[in-house]
C-alpha cells in the first residue's frame, strides 16, 4: 500500500467531485435534444470501446472470472443493478432539475450501508446513525417548496421524477452490494467493462442512434464529455484511494451535490434558456449541506 499523500490525492478527490457534480447538469441539457436511453447507450458504446481497449491493451482483462458458476448469478443482479441505475437516473432527470437529482441520488450509498448491516452483520458506528439521521431530515428541508404541491398531488411529472431517481439509487445499491462479493473473484475493471458492453447490447434496440446525426456543437460536446465523464471519474476516483485515505476521499467528494446545485444556480443566472434550476431558499440550502454532512458520516463509519 503506498503511503498517504495529499498532494496527489486530494487533486484527484476534486477532478471526481468535478466530474460527478458537472454530469447531471450536462446530462439534463442533452436530453433536450436526444432520449435518455440513446444518450445512455452512447455512454456505454464509448465506455466499452475506451475501457476494453485500455485494459486489453494492458492485458488487465479476465471477463472469464465473471462467468464462473458460483460468480455469475452475482455478476448477472449487479450489472442489471447498474444497467437500472443509468437509465432510471437518466429517465428522472427529464422531469427534475439536476441540483435535485443529485442531492436525491446521495439516498444510493446510504442503502448500500444499510443493506451491509441487515444482510452481511456489518454494524453501525454513532457517527453513521447520525449520518443517517441528518439525511433523513435534510432531504424534506431541501425539498421544502416542493413539498404542498407534491403533497397535494399538483406536479405528477416532479413526484415521477423523484421516483425514478429513488429508483436509481436501489440499483446503484444493488450494483455496489453484488460488486463487494464479486471483487473477491474478480478485478473491479472486469465488471465494470462487462456492464459497459451490455449496456451497449441491451439498450440498442431501445436507442436511436442515428438522432446524433441532428445534434449542434453544443449537443456533440455535451455528448463527448458525457462518454468521458465515467471514466476519467472512476479513475480518478480509484487512483485518489490509492494514495490518500478512503475518510478524506469521502469527505471531498461530500462537496458533490453543493457544487451541482452551485454551478447549475450560476448557469441559471447566466444561461437561463439552458436548464430549470432549483428554486433555492435558506432552509433548501441547509437541507442540501444536511445531506452532504450525513453521506459524509455514514461513509467513513470509525474512521477518523
């Protein structure tokens, strides 16, 4: 194990927390123009070829372990929890502002944990409860001005789309909870690049892939930043654990939903035409903080 080192980790902690606050935004402005099942199908053709050329490349690649009798009933529920995920979380955001999705979408490790301790005996420290404490209360207060017209049944297309990332977050759950069991067999890229391809299978005959053909320059980059987004994140991301601790890791990319809900209220003042943004007061505010606090404690458990 290398030794802890902020200088290089904490940069790559931030080019994920990056990454991942930028994608609903960028996600929500494509879908204007294309499907959510096209622009996720693109996603996992770019995905796919990137990913399976670089660790062919490199021979890191052994999709046979994934196929072993005792592994592929696991492999086959985790990359239909991860397949759920991308498209449910893409389908929600054609109802939903992006700062709200992904405030929503935090619910996704909290079930993971929660899943650890009723099916695997993992146990909860204080400080996790009170994470989970601290979201449970934040997302109401985050979603206070919505909550009369939700309540009273007024917006059906807002009360779907909050379903459909609820949605995304349990197959994310799903995903990450058979992925632990599978990692004993097999190496992280190897489901991960299995998920890619079978998304590029799977979702082709719901894709029109051809609508790319009407996109604008905006929309192309859009679309290519996309693609990318996943996997310049999840290196990152795996690299940043490499050389500094998991806790400090969490607690950047805790500025996740904070920095989508920042950037999308700048791009609401600057670009109005480009996307719905989030009505926002104080207790919205310090509902989202909530939020990013309790992920943040519930994830790093005993650590310090």
């Amino acid at each position: 194990m290398q030794a802890s080192n902020w200088r290089v980790g904490l940069p790559l902690a931030l080019i994920t927390t990056v990454m991942w606050a930028l994608l609903p935004i960028a996600l929500k402005g494509l879908l204007d123009s294309m499907s959510a099942t096209t622009a996720t199908w693109y996603r996992f053709v770019g995905a796919a070829l990137l990913a399976g050329t670089y660790y062919g490349w490199r021979r890191q690649l052994n999709l046979r372990q994934l196929f072993q009798r005792g592994v592929l009933p696991l492999t086959v529920i985790a990359v239909l929890g991860l397949l759920s995920n991308y498209l449910t979380y893409a389908s929600g955001l054609h109802f939903i502002t992006a700062g709200a999705a992904q405030v929503l979408i935090q619910l996704a490790p909290l079930l993971l944990l929660t899943s650890s301790v009723l099916l695997l005996g993992e146990h909860f420290s204080p400080r996790q409860w009170l994470g989970v404490a601290l979201v449970v209360v934040g997302l109401p207060l985050f979603f206070n001005q919505r909550l009369p017209e939700l309540l009273r049944g007024d917006n059906p297309d807002y009360l779907l789309g909050l379903g459909l990332i609820v949605l995304a977050a349990v197959g994310w759950a799903i995903y990450g909870f058979f992925q632990k069991k599978i990692l004993s067999h097999a190496k992280p890229q190897d489901l991960l690049v299995l998920i890619y391809i079978a998304g590029t299978l799977c979702f082709l005959p719901l894709a029109d892939p051809m609508s790319a053909l009407a996109l604008d320059g905006l929309g192309w980059a859009l679309l290519i930043f996309l693609t990318a987004n996943t996997l310049i994140a999840y290196g990152t991301f795996s690299k940043a654990l490499a050389h500094w601790e998991a806790s400090r890791v969490s607690a950047t990319l805790a500025l996740v939903p904070l920095l989508t809900l920042a950037t999308g209220s700048l791009i609401g003042t600057l670009w109005p035409d480009y996307i719905e943004v989030e009505p926002m007061n104080g207790l919205s505010w310090l509902g989202a903080a909530a939020v990013a606090v309790g992920s943040l404690l519930a994830a790093i458990g005993r650590g310090r």
